[in-house]
C-alpha cells in the first residue's frame, strides 16, 4: 500500500468512524455546537504541512526541513459553553539518507534512511460563538502528544533502528467553516513541542537539536455538528 | 662498531655502506660485473615459472622478532658507524628566487661541489666532504635566509616486526567490524588507486640479473657471507594480490634501482599490500581492507639483498620524498607509509612532501614506530601528522584491543589499527598475510655453506605484527570511505577520528589517538536520531 493511499484509508476512516453517530444526531439537535447542551460527535480529516523545530537535522537527512502530513480524528463536543476534546492522528513518512557531518561539510553516503511519524494528540479546547457570523467557529486547544517515530535504514543492526514514542505538549488555534449543518472545512495552525526526544545520537546529537516538535499549518474536512 | 665508513668501487659508492667488506671484490664478482654494469641491474626474463604456494608456515620454528636494530644490522656492522644517515651529501631546499650565486654561495658553505636535482623532488642534494658532518652541514644551511630547509638524507626502514606463522586466522578484521563494513562498502572499487611506498611488492613476474660483489658479515666478529656474482633472481606476482601485468598494478616505480619495476626482495612491502588489498572472496588464502582497488607499487624502502646487489638508492629521506610526490602525480588517493625512521632529526622534505600529496588530493597513513620499548623515540615521519590534515599516524593494537608493546605513543598519535601483539597472544595475535618465502629470501640468516641467491616467486602466509602492519588498515579503511564518497583527505581523517572507539584515557590520548579505528560504523555514518 503506498502512502498516500495510506493517508487516504486513513482519513475515510475517520470520517466514516464519526459519520454514523453524526448523523444520528441530526434529526434531534438543533443548537449549534458551540452552544450545545447535549454531546455531539464529529470527525474530521486533515492534511497539512509540518515544518520540524529540529529544521537542521531533518533538512540534512531528508533534504527539507518540512513535509505533507495528513490524518483524522473526531471531536466531542461537551455541554458545557464550547468545550471539546479531540483525538486525533496524523502521519509523516519521508526518505532520504544517511550522512557524515564533518564541521560544516556534510556528506551523504547513499545509505537509505526512512523516517516516520505517527503522534496521537488529545486536546481539549473551547470554540467560540460569533452571533453575527455562525458559519465561522474560531476555536482554541492543547493537549498532549504522543509522538511515534520510527527511523529504519539500510545495513542496520540490532538496536540501530529507532521506533519508540515521546510525550510532547500542543497548542493549536484555528476557524471552522461550517458549508453546511453537518459539514465543515477548518484551517488551524498547531505548534508541538517534544522536548528530549533525539539529540542523543545522529546528526541531531552533531546539531544539539533535540525537539521532535514543530509548527503545522492544516486544512480539516469536518463531518458532524 | 669499528668499520670503514665508506667503500667505492668501480667509481660508484656502494649502497651496503654497513657491510663489512672485508675481501673487497671477488673473482667470480669483478669477472662478472659487466653482465649487470655498475651498481643496476638487468631483466633477463619478462615471464617466470607460476609461483610457489607454500601455504600457511606453521611447523617453521619461531623467528626471532625483526627491530630497527635489526633492519640496520648490516649497517651497524659495516662501514658507516650505524649513523641514521648517509654521508656525502644532504638535502636543501632553497627559497623561491634564491639566484644562482646564494646557492653557490651556500654549496661552497658546506664545502659541497655538486647539485643534483631528481625527478619527483623540488628539493635539491649537495654533496659534500665523506669527512663532514651531515647534520652540522645541515644546520648551518638552515641559518641562510635563502634557505627554507636543510637535512642529512637520513635512512628509513619498514616498520614491522615479522614472526612465525603458526595460526591460520585473521583476527584482525573482525576485530573492527570488517565483515560488516564490507556490507556496506564491499572493497572500493578499481576507481581508487592506493600507493605503497615500502621494500617493493611482489607484483610481476620475471627474472633480473644482480651481482653480489661483495662478502659481507651480519655481526660483529661472525662468519663472512660470500659474494656471489652474477645471479638471476626469479620474481612472481603473489596469487593473492593479482596477476603479473594485470591492471590490479596501476604505474609502479623504483626509486631504490631508478626503474619501473619495484619488486620486493624483502617480504615487507607486499605484506602490507595484502592487508591493504589481498584478493577476497576468491575461496583463497586471506582477506584485505579494500579487496578492489588498484595498487601502485612504489619501491622507496631498501631491503638487504638491495643492499647486497649495491642497488644505487638507500631508503633516505629525499627518496622517501621523491616517492611521495611520485604516487600523488600517478593518481594515487591513498598512500601508505609502513616505513619511517626514529633516529636522527626532523625531516621537512618529508614533510613539504606529504602536504604535497595531501594537497594533491591523497590521503596520507604513516606508522607511528614500534619503539615504545624501546626508549619510545617518535617516527619523524610521523610526527607532522596533528598538523597536516590529511594524514594520520597510526598506533597499533593488539587482539586484545589493547595497545600493543612496541607501539610507539606521542601527542602525533592519532588512531590505532590492529597491528598485533605476539608477546600477549602468541603467534597468531600477528595479522597474517601472504608475503613472500622467508625461507627463500632470507638466505643469508642460514649457515654460510647453504647461502645462496634468493628466490622471489615462492609465496606463504605469515602472522607479522608492527605498526606497519597496523597502518594499512586505515588505508584500507580511506580506499573504502573515498568510494563512499568521502573524496578530500581532511574529510577522510576527520571521519575516521570522529567515529573511532575511545580506547585509553577518555578522549585523544598518546598511546591511541583518537582510538581505534570502527570501519563500519564510520561508512555507516548518521542517521537522524542515531
């Protein structure tokens, strides 16, 4: 399976996992969500773009500091005023290769290195009312992340490839358009910190960069109220 | 030692300075001379009979170990004192635009009469009085301004401790995780040219015409060896480096006979070639570092049968010089110094010559000298190295990892190699190659009623320890990082340093360097996270 059919699976998954539940709901509800008095269920997909706070080393090793992401999740939204949590996953999977850092003077060796990502983010957060435009939904959040990173390359032994997960913290900020009732595009910015969790070996350890992190700008599809 | 410091014969002054000539020329050697005139010698043959496979020598009995003591034991016992240098001449560089009346000047200052300038050398040689110092000579051209450098042209010699083959494994390569840094880089390719600058390398096959005009003694008070006359000396490429006038053998060069076929009469050189690139995976004998590459066989290094047949070069520094900027014109990326010398003073046409190369774009391995117990004096060939970057000196270890009891410390020393350690592990804690037939090269250690002309085409495999042997590891290890594409010598031992295992004292330190050398991890090199 390649990975954007990957992405693809994963992101109807997630629409269609909160898609029944949502649509149960729309005969009954008939508040708006950022001021519902009952539980509402949604989903979303994402895709996006992450640009790495450790830019050096993943700019030496994969040739960018940054690259497509793409995932999904669903919302609950709670009966309280606009509070929410959210749980969702996206992904990151590049290629590139391993290297020599000598001083300034970097020097690829042609060794393929594969480097994915995988962090699970609860949120919690709050969306706003605005009474003049009800279609747009400003909303805030953080949480914790739980950041999967897996590097796998060529003639690696035991113990030389990496596939473990770090705990980091979120903040994201972003503005829901509603098309319609139960559908919805949202543009939101996530900043994510995952402070120790390279640096200890790699190019990271020769760049003393050590934050897994990052900022994210992201464009979601919401289904649900 | 009292022994006459100098001998002309037939208008030429012999190379076998040490010898202790005591009949002079014999009959059968002065009736003979003008089948090979002068101090040279002559091809008689192109092809030869196929070489001997002696296979691995583990019933000889042991052989005592070779020293620097040992290697200039004719020398010592002979007629020039056993000085670390040659007398009559010396080497000066003058300074760009010094005219031709400062260097008459100087030349008359050291009373010298001559000045030649070789090929491959941007230094001259003045001759000067037998009588005079070499070194004070020196010192005084070295207080002219129009002077950059002046130095005796003192001797070298291979740096290696041969002993016997008694076990047929090689530990040495496992040792530094070869297997799997062959994984990754499966020998180089015939893209990197590694020079050898040592006695010689068994590389052709052939049969040359010596004369032996001398009988000579090997200690104090001993028997005399006899001059033999007119000899012809079969050679053969050894299996397990390649076939004669096969491309394995990329634009070799004599500096010790001034001709183009720089074969061993020693065991050294091509020792050392085996560990850089013995044949592998061929189902025979043993491995090499960088089993693809091509050699050049660069021959700087005089072995005692040269010296027998008076060959008209000594391994002196000028000559060590000449080679070195030989190999970097001929393409050579790696060059590799098993040889060196610890008597004497600094040796700057050395030096000038080794930022040449490096400024060539070759990557430079020199052994550090196996003197540690021997008083420790550092190689001076080796001791530039912390400022050349490009060049490394190299320590030895032995299969314990652990620092090996000849190897010589200093702040020079900058990474260790397995280069054995036979007074720990015994005979196989050598690094065993295959190398030509001591047996039937060494002749002179029989009995005088069995000495007799050496055979150069009879191969075995011998366990050998040194620094020497030590030292083409890491050239082996540049050839291999060169075709990962790491092209610039500087890059090479930077790499090589910042993946070496710390051995010793935490951090560089004088017995290891920066430690042992770690092949794999190196071509290997970083991933993001590790």
């Amino acid at each position: 399976m390649t990975y954007r059919l990957r992405l693809s699976v994963l992101a109807v998954i997630a629409i269609a996992a909160v898609a029944v539940p949502a649509a149960a709901q729309t005969r009954t509800a008939r508040q708006p969500a950022t001021s519902s008095r009952s539980v509402q269920i949604g989903g979303y997909a994402m895709v996006g773009q992450f640009r790495f706070a450790s830019a050096r080393s993943f700019d030496t090793i994969l040739g960018t500091d940054s690259g497509p992401i793409a995932g999904g999740g669903a919302t609950v939204g709670l009966p309280v005023g606009g509070l929410f949590v959210d749980i969702g996953a996206w992904q990151f999977a590049q290629s590139g290769e391993r290297v020599l850092v000598l001083g300034s003077e970097v020097i690829p060796l042609g060794i393929p290195v594969e480097i994915r990502i995988v962090p699970v983010e609860i949120s919690a957060g709050w969306r706003f009312r605005i009474r003049r435009l009800p279609k747009l939904i400003p909303y805030a959040a953080g949480g914790y992340t739980s950041f999967g990173y897996k590097e796998t390359s060529t003639f690696a032994g035991t113990g030389e490839d990496v596939d473990e997960r770090f705990g980091g913290y979120h903040l994201r900020g972003g503005v829901e358009f509603k098309i319609t009732r139960w559908l919805g595009v949202a543009g939101e910015a996530t900043w994510t910190t995952v402070p120790d969790a390279i640096g200890g070996g790699g190019v990271s350890k020769a760049f003393n960069e050590d934050n897994l992190g990052g900022t994210s700008f992201r464009a979601r599809l919401t289904v649900g109220r | 030692m009292t022994v006459p410091q100098s001998v002309w014969t037939t208008g030429r002054r012999v190379g076998l300075v040490g010898i202790a000539i005591a009949g002079l020329l014999t009959a059968a050697g002065a009736g003979q001379t003008p089948q090979v005139p002068g101090a040279s010698r002559l091809l008689v043959q192109d092809t030869a009979l196929p070489p001997m496979d002696r296979g691995l020598r583990d019933q000889d009995s042991p052989r005592a170990a070779r020293s620097r003591a040992d290697a200039e034991r004719l020398r010592g016992d002979g007629g020039d004192d056993g000085l670390p240098y040659v007398r009559g001449s010396i080497i000066v560089k003058f300074r760009p635009g010094t005219t031709a009346a400062g260097i008459t000047a100087a030349t008359r200052q050291v009373a010298g009469d001559t000045i030649d300038r070789s090929g491959w050398a941007n230094f001259d040689i003045i001759d000067i009085p037998d009588a005079a110092d070499p070194e004070a000579a020196a010192a005084a051209l070295r207080e002219r301004p129009d002077v950059e450098y002046a130095q005796p042209r003192y001797r070298n010699y291979a740096m290696s401790k041969p002993n016997d083959p008694l076990y047929p494994n090689q530990w040495n390569f496992p040792a530094i995780d070869m297997e799997r840094a062959w994984d990754i880089q499966p020998g180089a390719t015939s893209d990197i040219i590694v020079a050898v600058l040592d006695s010689g390398v068994a590389f052709r096959s052939g049969t040359f015409r010596y004369n032996s005009t001398f009988r000579f003694r090997l200690t104090p008070g001993g028997p005399f060896y006899p001059a033999l006359g007119v000899v012809d000396v079969p050679f053969a490429a050894a299996p397990e480096l390649g076939a004669s006038g096969s491309t394995r053998f990329v634009a070799p060069y004599d500096f010790i006979w001034d001709d183009d076929a720089p074969v061993d009469l020693d065991s050294h050189g091509t020792h050392v070639t085996g560990t850089i690139g013995q044949l592998t995976n061929n189902g025979l004998g043993v491995a090499g570092m960088a089993y693809n590459v091509r050699i050049m066989p660069v021959k700087i290094i005089q072995a005692v049968w040269d010296e027998i047949f008076s060959s008209p070069n000594e391994g002196t520094d000028d000559v060590v010089a000449r080679g070195i900027r030989y190999a970097a014109d001929h393409g050579a990326k790696v060059i590799n110094l098993s040889i060196g010398r610890s008597d004497g003073g600094p040796a700057p046409v050395v030096t000038d010559a080794l930022r040449y190369a490096v400024g060539r774009g070759a990557f430079i391995a020199v052994a550090s000298g196996n003197t540690r117990d021997d008083g420790n004096p550092a190689n001076r060939l080796a001791q530039p190295a912390p400022d050349i970057n490009g060049m490394v000196a190299v320590g030895a270890v032995g299969r314990t990892l652990d620092v090996a009891y000849y190897s010589t410390s200093g702040p020079f020393v900058e990474l260790s190699a397995p280069g054995g350690d036979q007074r720990a592990g015994g005979t196989s804690a050598g690094i065993l190659q295959q190398t030509l037939d001591l047996d039937l090269i060494e002749t002179y250690e029989r009995p005088v009623a069995q000495y007799g002309p050496p055979r150069a085409d009879a191969f075995s495999f011998y366990y050998f320890q040194g620094t020497s042997m030590a030292t083409p590891h890491v050239s082996g290890f540049a050839a291999l990082l060169m075709q990962q594409g790491v092209t610039s010598p500087a890059a090479v031992e930077a790499a090589m340093k910042q993946f070496a295992t710390d051995k010793g004292a935490p951090g560089p330190d004088e017995l290891y360097g920066y430690g042992l050398i770690n092949p794999r991890a190196t071509l290997r090199g970083l991933g993001l996270a590790r």
